[in-house]
C-alpha cells in the first residue's frame, strides 16, 4: 500500500464531458481499469463505452 500524506488513499474525482472523453478516451482507460466506482449512473456507463470504443 502507498501512502499519501499519512492517509492510506486519497480521493480523486474525475470530471469529463462527453466531447472530451471522446478526445482524450486513451488517456482515461487506466482511471477506469483501476478506480472504483462509488456512485454509477447511466451516464457514466455511457461514458465508459465511449473510452472503449476506440481500442
């Protein structure tokens, strides 16, 4: 485990608009193959066939 300023893990959230997903989806697949997902919507599964589409 890594530490980060004493505590185990930190939080961070990441905030994308459908255009820049489609701009930057390479850039995003390690956010989604490692983060968690606390909150999931419609939208947000919208947006993660959107980072894998282009493979």
């Amino acid at each position: 485990d890594q530490r980060f300023e004493g505590n185990r893990y930190t939080f961070q959230p990441l905030v994308e608009s459908t255009d820049s997903v489609q701009r930057i989806g390479d850039q995003l697949r390690p956010q989604f193959d490692g983060g968690i997902t606390l909150v999931s919507s419609d939208q947000l599964s919208e947006l993660r066939t959107e980072v894998y589409a282009d493979e």
